[in-house]
C-alpha cells in the first residue's frame, strides 16, 4: 500500500491520521512484514493492505489510504 503522496507504507512506520490522531504500522500483508506483537499468522489471511494501531482508535486494518494518512517518520 501507498500513501496518497505515492511513498509505500512500512513496518513501523510513524503516521498521521488528520490533524492530531497518529499511530504506527504494525503489519504490512503487502510486503509481507509484521512485529512481534502482531504476527504474520494472526493477520496473513487479510491478504493486502496494512495495519495502523492507533492509541484511540485501536487497530485499523487499510487495504488503500485514505487521503488524509500521512507519513510523520520512519521506523
């Protein structure tokens, strides 16, 4: 998956939904990666996109992105 400024989405990833919600990647079924914490095998069955956890939203499963997801940093 991409971010709409065409960069491709990462493990770990720093993002930021909107004005001031940000969370991480946690798994990219994409590129076939996952952290520790969210394992290839809880998530693989998803078969494309990512996953974003969020501290207030929780886990967020995006097959595409939105317009307003945005790259803050690197892992």
């Amino acid at each position: 998956m991409k971010y709409p400024d065409g960069q491709e989405v990462r493990l770990g990833d720093r993002v930021g939904l909107g004005d001031d919600r940000e969370g991480v990647v946690v798994c990219s079924i994409d590129t076939d990666e996952y952290s520790d914490t969210h394992p290839r095998e809880q998530w693989a069955y998803l078969r494309t996109g990512v996953m974003i956890e969020f501290p207030s939203f929780g886990l967020i499963h995006y097959e595409t992105a939105e317009d307003d997801l945005h790259l803050i940093r690197r892992a």
